[in-house]
C-alpha cells in the first residue's frame, strides 16, 4: 500500500487504509511510519482534520 501521498488523500479514505495497514501489517502506529516512511505527526494532524484520533488501546484511529 502506497500512503506516500497521505498529505493530499480525502481523510476519510486515509483512515480507512490506515487502519487496514495496523490492523493486518504493522505492530504500532510508530511501526507503520518507519515502514512506510511517513511523518508521524503529519499523518495524526492530517486525520485530526476529519476528527480521527489515534486510541491506543484499540491500535486504530477512530
């Protein structure tokens, strides 16, 4: 999955393929970033647009 581009994604797809990616591939939020080389607080600021934030104890933006 390509999230390269996440900056300029509609936020409600974004979280849709974000939370598909933690889910199935990675083991945390800070696992998905190194992997897939993104600004971690760019992607939560860009999802806080649509109002997703981040809940740990689910591992999933909701």
């Amino acid at each position: 999955m390509n999230l390269q581009r996440f900056e300029t994604m509609d936020p409600h797809l974004l979280v849709g393929l974000v939370n598909t990616e933690l889910r199935n591939n990675s083991e945390s939020l800070d696992d998905l970033c190194k992997t897939h080389g993104l600004d971690e607080e760019k992607l939560i600021a860009r999802l806080a647009t649509a109002d997703y934030h981040f809940q740990a104890e689910s591992g999933q933006f909701r």
